[in-house]
C-alpha cells in the first residue's frame, strides 16, 4: 500500500500539485519487505506522505515481542532518514496534532515522516479470529483506555453543553451502523467462481485493453 501512495504522491507532485498522502501499515505490515523497499523509495525521493503505523501489539496472532527486535515501529523509519513521532494513539488529539505536524512538513518540501500510534487490537485480526490467544487481562487493561470513552471525557471536561451533541452523534452513528447493516445481510452471497475474478494478469490485460 505504501507502494502505491509513492506513486500517487509522486503522479501529484509531477503535476505541480500540492498533494499529500497518508496511509497507514499495521505493526505486522512493518515486517514485510514491501514495506522496506517503499519506505527508502519515499525517503530518498523527498515525497510528500505520512505513513501511520498502527501498533496495536499483534500481527494476527504474533505478539509484536516474537515478531521483532525492536521496541517501536518508528525506529524502522530511523534506518531510512524518515523522522518520526511515537504517539498514545489512544489520545484522539495527540494523534491529531502529531498527524498536523507531519502533514505540515510534507506540504512544505520536508518528505515523508512516520507517525507510530501505540495502540492495542480489541478484536481479532479479522471476523473468523476469537483472539483466543491474548491474555483477557490485557484486553481488560487497554478497555479502560478506549479511545472514545477519553475523548468524550475531555471534550465535557472542556464543555458541559456538549453532552446533548455527543447523545446525538451516538444516535445517528448506531442508525447508521444498523441500516448498513440490514442492507449488507440482504445481499445476495457471492458467487463461487467469482473468487479467482481479477487475479490472473488475462484479466488484468483485458481490463486495460478495454
Ligand atoms: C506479504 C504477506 N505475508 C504474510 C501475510 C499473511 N498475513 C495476513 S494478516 C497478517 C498479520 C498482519 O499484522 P498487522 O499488520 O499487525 O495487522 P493486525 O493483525 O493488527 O490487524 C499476516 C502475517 C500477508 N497477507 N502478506
Ligand atoms: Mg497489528
């Protein structure tokens, strides 16, 4: 994915736009080689593109102790002379400064950045995973410091009045979730031999030469 951002950012900047991207990898995405080659390719051609790496402690089911020799996700970026920000990416707005400040720098000419938000997976890797594997006593540590639960707490700390806007916007996003939902049940399963559509190059081509 850092990969094709490169290309964007690169597209944009050719065309004298004043773009810049963001993308975000997983702690496990930071393992893979894809990462390495795009996060130098960004670096050395100065572009404008903020890479969010989420460290949520597991890539699925490895912990990020038996997956790596390092503490932090943002000293990769040191190994390519992209500068970072290690941040609670539980705290809304540390994040979205931290975020302000990297964005700033691409916009004005100072390259990519890594922004390392230290977090935890509440959920398995996907649906099919249970988690079975993470202690209940660490999913019960980090629940105490949801992300929404804090920023809600702070935002009436600042604001008494805010409370009916908060009910508000909770009211709406549940209205939302569940009509997405009823439509989403309502849809037809795929069909079997759709599975392999738009993996083989054939079809690739075709679309290309249509
Ligand atoms: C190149 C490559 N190697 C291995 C996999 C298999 N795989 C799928 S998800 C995953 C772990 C991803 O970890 P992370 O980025 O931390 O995501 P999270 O589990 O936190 O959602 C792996 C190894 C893959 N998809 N691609
Ligand atoms: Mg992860």
């Amino acid at each position: 994915m850092i990969a094709v951002m490169n290309g964007v950012v690169l597209a944009a900047r050719m065309q004298g736009k004043k773009t810049v991207g963001m993308v975000y990898i997983g702690d496990g995405g930071t393992s893979t080689g894809a990462f390495h080659e795009a996060a130098n390719f960004a670096a050395v051609q100065n572009l404008p593109l903020v890479i969010v790496a989420e460290n949520n402690g597991y890539a699925y089911s490895t912990p990020t102790t038996k997956q790596m020799r390092i503490l932090n996700l943002a000293d990769r970026a040191k190994a390519y002379g992209i500068p970072s920000e290690i941040v609670d990416g539980n705290d809304v707005l540390a994040v979205y400064k931290s975020a302000e400040r990297a964005v700033a720098r691409s916009r004005d000419g100072g390259g990519p950045s890594l922004i390392e938000a230290k977090s935890f997976r509440m959920r398995g890797h996907a649906a099919h995973d249970n988690q079975s594997y993470v202690p209940k006593e660490l999913l019960d540590q980090w629940r105490k410091r949801d992300p929404i639960g804090a920023l809600e707490k702070t935002l009436k700390q600042q604001d008494t009045a805010i409370e009916a806007e908060i009910e508000k916007i909770t009211e709406r996003v549940e209205t939302l979730l569940a009509d997405d939902l009823k439509w989403a049940d309502g849809q037809p399963l795929p069909r079997p031999e759709d599975a392999d559509g738009e993996v083989y190059a054939s079809e690739a081509a075709g679309v290309l030469t249509r």
